[in-house]
C-alpha cells in the first residue's frame, strides 16, 4: 500500500510513457513524465477489464482516493458499472436546477406545448405556476412525499376548484412519468392513488334536451324568437347542424358550397392538437335543404361580408358564443338546453329515434372514431350516408316542430 510520502515523491522515470504505483483494491497512482499525478481504479465487469478516474494528486489525497474507491466497489457490489454511474452524475450536473420539480415540470410543458392549442398551453402553464410551483417547485423530484403533493391539490379543492383539482393531478402524473425512466428503480410515481384522497369530480355534461314533446316546444319557441335575424338564423341552425359553438358562430361564406350543400371546416379551426390542426383534412358537414334556405336567405343580409354571422359592434368579428345562449334563456330553455349541448340532442336522438348508424353520425360530430383494430375512421368518410342522415335529422325536426305524430319518451 501507498504512503502519503510515497505519492509526494514518485515520478515516472526517464523514457517512460507513464509509470503507475500500485495501492490495494485495482486503485493506483499513475504519473506522467510532465510530473502530473492521477488516481484510477482498474475492476472488470463481464469479464470486460474498466477502468475508473478517481481525481488528482495532491488535489484528491490517498485518502479520498480510497474512499472513492470504496464507493466504486460497492456500486460494482450492486451490479452497477463505476463507469455508467459517473456519466449519470454528469448528465445530471448539467441540469442548472436539478431534478426539481419545477425544472422538470418546465422541460416536459417545453416538449409537449407545441403540440397543444394555445388555449391549452397557456392554461397547463397557469396551473403550474399557481397550484404546483409555489408549494413543490423547488424540491428535488426525489425527495417529495405524496403528502407534500396531496396538501397543494387540496389547496385547490380549498378554494372550490375541485374540476381544477383533478386537472393539477393529471398534470403532476405526467410530469412524474416523464421524469421516471431517468431514474433508479426505486423511485415511483407518487401521484399514484391520489385521486382518490381527492373530493369525487364528475365532469359536468352540456344540458341537452333528448324528449321529443320538450324538443318540439323548444323549437316551436325558436321560430317565434323575436331577435335580430342574424342570430335567429345561428338559433335555427343550431339544433339542425349540432357543430361546436365556435365552428359555427365563425362560420364563413367562403367556407359554404350552398349549391353543393356542402360547408367545409378548415383543419386550423377543428377542436384538434396543433399538429393536427397543421396536418388534419377540413372537416366537411353536408347540408340539408333547409339550411341551405336559412343560409340562402341571410346572404342577402350578410353575404358581403367575411362572416356568415357578424357581430353587431363589428362586422370584421363573429357573434359571440353568448349569442345563442342568451337567447335560449331569453325563450326559457336556458337551463335545459345548452348551445353546445345540441350535440348531444342530435347524438342521442339520433339513435333512440331514427336509429340511424352511430358511426356517421359520430363522422357527422368530427369525433375520432376507432375500429377493433384501434384505426381513427377518416372523418370526412360517410358523406353519402351523413347526406341522407342529416336531411332525415332535419326533416324529424320539423315534424317535432309541427307537433306531429310524437310519442313522449316518459309516456312511452
């Protein structure tokens, strides 16, 4: 075994590339002909001879060299490689905040906000930054106990956010899920079983009459709305049509083929991820022959213009989405029928009533729809069968209008 003296004084001799003086346990001190001194450590590892630096003389002393050594043998002692331990050591260095929480969280919502909607990555990030950060930001991932996560979603629920709540949680899952796999194997997700410490969220569904009696006087009530003809029109089309809200309150003219009845939705303004918005096809939505009357008849009013339905303050902007909703509570059905909740008018009814094919109409709502074998059905697939379905839709409405030969449900 080396002395302390014994590494002041060595020097590799003249005509040598290097001279190396053993200690004990494959660690040695190998000197260079310019006079600088190094530690390694020599182990193998799949019968694969390694070889570990462990500092400079007199830099790292004997001592501390041993005491790295040491370490290093018990890593080996554990199955792992010296080596591959250090790499990891300096990946991790270069990390300017560490494994905290809020580093993490910043280089997962960096990779994935591109793909989202703006709407969607700016709300993650406020969440962030209000409910997670202030509490757990600063604490490496490592070190932070699920009570410590579980106490600042219930700040959340504290407040009366508790959709907020759930939301927070999904966030902190896929951050803890992102940062896993860089790990030891002794770490786990700590989000795991916290949703149900939390106070139970249902996700609050678009009031949405499915009645055909109650449907009948709701659009009865339509035809008789008062209002100005521009959103007596988005009224009127609203339970025909069943888009989003937004597709059709920004409906353009040069998005309508009326004399193919046809309205083409760009990709760009589908409730889509951003690459998909860049990539999608259009969303096409065959017309009935009463849409195609209402719209008809309004161009004269508004068909100069960008926008099929323009506000009244500026004609270079769409209604708003309070539009439509102000008048249904203005005719009273505001409670029981939402703007958005037509869809699912038109989806249940659909079914229930005409028995229609669920897939076309599911083409017909833009959702994603997959087969056994998990394949997404193109969305503008089914024309022809959304053609006949949507003029059936609109025919069936009319004769709920008219009070016609309608059996209530509950009567039923």
């Amino acid at each position: 075994m080396l002395t302390d003296a014994q590494c002041r004084n060595a020097v590799c001799p003249p005509g040598k590339k290097q001279a190396r003086f053993s200690d004990s346990g494959g660690m040695y001190l190998q000197v260079s002909p310019a006079g600088s001194k190094r530690w390694f450590l020599k182990y193998r590892i799949g019968g694969t001879e390694k070889q570990l630096a462990l500092g400079s003389y007199p830099a790292v002393s004997l001592t501390a060299a041993r005491k790295s050594r040491d370490a290093a043998k018990l890593q080996k002692s554990e199955g792992r490689d010296p080596v591959q331990v250090r790499k990891v050591e300096k990946l991790r260095a270069t990390r300017a905040d560490g494994d905290t929480f809020k580093a993490i969280a910043l280089e997962w919502y960096g990779k994935q906000a591109p793909q989202w909607s703006a709407s969607h990555a700016e709300r993650s990030l406020r969440q962030f930054e209000r409910d997670l950060f202030p509490w757990i930001g600063a604490r490496p991932m490592a070190d932070i106990h699920p009570m410590e996560l579980l106490a600042a979603l219930q700040k959340v629920e504290e407040r009366g956010a508790v959709e907020t709540a759930d939301r927070v949680l999904m966030l902190a899952r896929q951050v803890w899920d992102y940062w896993l796999p860089t790990t030891n194997n002794e770490q786990r997700n700590i989000t795991e079983g916290l949703k149900g410490r939390l106070t139970p969220y249902r996700g609050k569904g678009f009031a949405a009459i499915v009645d055909p009696m109650r449907l009948g006087e709701l659009l009865r009530a339509i035809k008789q709305y008062k209002g100005g003809p521009i959103v007596r029109t988005a009224l009127q089309l609203a339970p025909v049509l069943y888009q989003r809200p937004g597709n059709l309150r920004e409906m353009e003219w040069a998005e309508l083929d009326l004399g193919g009845a046809l309205w083409t939705i760009p990709s760009m303004k589908m409730k889509r991820t951003k690459l998909e918005k860049e990539r999608g096809e259009a969303h096409t939505v065959p017309l009935p022959t009463q849409a195609v009357a209402m719209l008809s008849s309004l161009h004269a009013l508004t068909g100069h213009g960008r926008y099929v339905f323009p506000g009244e303050r500026s004609h270079d902007r769409p209604i708003s989405d309070n539009s439509v909703r102000s008048a249904l509570y203005a005719l009273g059905f505001g409670k029981e029928q939402t703007w958005h909740g037509f869809r699912a008018t038109a989806r249940t009814m659909l079914v229930d009533q005409l028995n229609l094919d669920p897939l076309a109409i599911e083409a017909n709502l833009a959702h994603a729809v997959k087969d056994a074998n998990g394949r997404s059905y193109n969305r503008t697939q089914y024309l022809k069968q959304r053609f006949e379905q949507i003029q059936l839709w609109a025919d069936y409405l009319d004769k709920l209008a008219r009070g016609a030969d309608v059996i209530s449900i509950k009567a039923a």
